[in-house]
C-alpha cells in the first residue's frame, strides 16, 4: 500500500510511550493533549458557543487576535490577547467555588481589575461586547 492510500484511522494510534504503559507528556510534566478530567471545571457548550461568537465579533473588528482557555480544579478560564506573545487583556472566568452565588462568572481586565461578575455569562459578557453608538439628539 502506498503512502497515500493508508487510512487515516491507521495514523490514529496509541504513541510509543503510551504503548509502553508511560504517559505522554510535554514540556512542563503536563500530559502533550490535556483533556479535562472530571474534578476540573469546564465551559459547557452553550458557554463556550457565546464566548466563541464574541471572539470571532472581535476578531472580525481587529480588536482581539488570539486566545487561550485553561481548566483547574477550582475555575475554567479563557483568556484574550491583543497579540499572541502579550499579557491576556481579558480573562473570562467561570469559578466553581462560588457557582452557587451571585459571581459565578467573571471579567477581569490584564490590570486585575473584576470589569463585571455575575450569576448569568450573557450579562458578563455584556461588558465586553459594548459598542459605541452614536446618539442624536
């Protein structure tokens, strides 16, 4: 068989250290491809899709270029930069610890400063997707 005609399920196998009963790992001692294990908090997929859309909105403007989400035990956190090898200027958090009250969700600017928190992502996320209008009168 020649090399084009290989399945592509045959690319899909365990690595050698895995094969070998090692993890794979990268750099830091953090496994390569993490995947979210089930203490972690994460983005649902409506979440996700809202903060997706404002990104791409973003984006699409030239205000926001690149971005990065990171999962702990505690929190879920996606992070927006200007430039990819700059401070986040925002960090959308989603805190576990107090899902339960009314800061569930949390904007927070690249000073640390909280932009707005809240029980509802839409209503966070609100303080991001502002745009100035101009009013007559």
């Amino acid at each position: 068989m020649a090399f084009g005609e290989v399945e592509p399920s045959a690319w899909r196998g365990p690595h050698r250290a895995e094969r070998d009963g090692a993890p794979r790992r990268g750099g830091g001692g953090r496994e390569l491809y993490p995947i979210a294990s089930a203490s972690e908090v994460t983005f649902n997929r409506h979440e996700f899709d809202r903060i997706l859309s404002l990104y791409g909105r973003k984006v699409a403007a030239g205000e926001w270029r690149d971005y990065a989400i990171d999962f702990f035990k505690d929190r879920a956190v996606f992070s927006v930069f200007r430039r990819a090898c700059e401070f986040p200027i925002y960090r959308i958090e989603k805190n576990s610890r107090l899902g339960r009250r009314q800061d569930a969700y949390s904007v927070i600017s690249a000073t640390g400063h909280i932009v707005r928190r809240g029980q509802e992502l839409e209503r966070v996320l609100g303080a991001l997707d502002r745009s100035i209008r101009v009013v007559a009168g």
